[in-house]
C-alpha cells in the first residue's frame, strides 16, 4: 500500500498558515508529499524547501487571476497536486489542519483496512474548529464536523471549488463519495491565526470567489456556540498556539446575525433529537 498526502499553498507566510507544522504532521504516515506552491509574495517556497525529507516533491505554479468564479481557481490548485500523486489513497490536507501523532498508527491501519472495500471509496475525519484561542472550539451546525479527506486513486474524483470531492459516474453527473467515517479528529486552526493575518487573507483571495473583501472581527461571534476543549493539542502545534486560558471573550452586546440565530436553533433541535444538521460532503457507508 502506497500512500500519498497532497495540498496547495500560497502566502502561506505572510497568512499566518501553520502549514509547516501542518505538512509535518502527517509526514510520517505517508511514502510521497506532493505540494503545489503557488508563485507568494513571501517565503513560503523557501520555508517548504528546508523541510529535509525525500517525500516532498514540490510543483510551482502561478494562480490566475482571471478565476473569479466561486473559488474555481482553488479546484483547480488542488487537482494540480491530487494528479501528480502517486499513491493507492490520496490525503489531502489543508495548510491550516493539523493531526495528532496519536492517531498517525490509526490512520494507516484504517487505510489498510479499507483498502480493497469496494464499498469504501473515501475516509472521513472529524474536525475541531478552534477559534480565537486553544481552548476554544465552535460546535454548530454551521460549521462542518467532519469531511472525507482521504480518497482512494482508483476514483474518478475532481474539486469543483476545492473544498470537497465530487466522483464521476459518468462524465455528465458527480456525486459525493461513499466514506468510512473514522474515530480521528483534524485539528482545524485557521480561526486562531490573529485578525490582521486574517483580513489580510480576505483581502488576498475575495477576488478568487468574485466577492469584496469584508473586515473579521472576532469578538463578532455568537459565543452560545463554544465549547471548551479540555484535551491536548498535536505537539507539533503546541508552540505555535497563542498562550491564553479559557474560552475566547467576545462582544457582550453583539447581537447574532439571522444565520446565526438559526444555527443556534438548530442546535437546540440536535441537543434534544440527536439529529444533525451540519453539511457532509459525502455519503456515510
């Protein structure tokens, strides 16, 4: 079994991505690492460049700023890198998503497990979406908690926007792929990047999905979504993290937008049916 990992990264530096610790998190688990870099205004080529290991094979290439449809141009990017793999299954991982080395044995074993179901054409992880601090996870159905991110190559699979799979049946119709959920967790750290790096990154990729860049306030967050995270963290992020203690403190007098106050009822509704209502991008087998 042949395993390989993939993504694309640009401004990696300057965005605040924890793609170092990110990449090197699952390093271990796999033969060959694609990355396809795109052309930054920073170092972030160089700082993939000093990672020494022979698995890294990196693809530069230059985005094009005439995708300005829906994120098309990240579809595209990440297919980049999915097609140059080389491996019996495909894990994509974002510049932001960290795993914990407890889980790097457990992973393995799963792909050896599933490796020859038919049935299973994807694994899936659960996500925690830290935000503002460490300690701090948002848990709505807003937020996505889990996502298939390790896909067999033998599946017709292509990325409309990059933020998910579609597997072709025929060469009309997608659907989303048939995934094993796994007892594994991804650690998502976007939203604890600080907010300068983050209206920056508005700034630099609005344009991609054809939208205007908008200022992110974190304290502007319904807080009725938090939930404290009590265990540990990926030691590869440790260092990484903000040093704070308890949850994030937001705006006392923010009132939620007409989103929000639905994801908070709707959360109500899962507390008390065991009902989910967060978006999968994929069938559960």
């Amino acid at each position: 079994m042949r395993i390989s990992a993939f993504t694309f990264i640009k401004n990696g530096q300057i965005l605040g991505y924890p793609f170092l610790q990110s990449i090197n998190s699952i390093l271990p688990l796999v033969d060959e690492f694609v990355i396809n870099v795109g052309k930054s205004e920073d170092n972030t080529l160089e700082l993939i460049k000093s990672i020494r290991s022979k698995k890294i094979r990196i693809i530069e290439s230059v985005w094009s700023d005439n995708m300005t449809n829906k994120g098309f141009v990240y579809g595209q990017q990440k297919m980049i890198a999915q097609y140059n793999c080389t491996g019996d299954w495909l894990f994509y991982i974002e510049g932001d998503e960290v795993y914990h080395e407890n889980d790097i044995k457990f992973l393995y074993d799963a792909m050896e497990r599933y490796k020859n179901d038919k049935k299973v054409e994807a694994l899936a992880v659960n996500f925690l979406h830290f935000y503002g601090n460490g300690n701090t996870i948002l848990d709505s159905p807003g937020w996505y908690r889990s996502e298939a991110r390790i896909i067999k190559a033998s599946i017709r699979s292509y990325a409309p926007d990059g933020l998910f799979w579609l597997v072709l049946q025929s060469n009309k119709k997608g659907r989303y792929p048939r995934a094993k959920l796994l007892d594994v967790y991804c650690y998502h750290y976007g939203w604890v990047r600080s907010e300068d790096e983050m209206n920056l990154k508005s700034q630099k990729v609005q344009k991609y999905w054809g939208t205007e860049s908008k200022k992110i306030d974190y304290k502007n967050m319904d807080s009725s979504i938090f939930r404290e995270f009590t265990s540990s963290h990926p030691k590869i992020i440790r260092s990484w993290l903000p040093k704070a203690k308890g949850f994030y403190r937001v705006d006392r007098n923010y009132k939620p937008t007409k989103k929000q106050k639905k994801h908070r009822f709707l959360k109500k509704i899962e507390r008390f049916t065991n009902f989910e209502f967060s978006k999968k991008h994929y069938i559960k087998v």
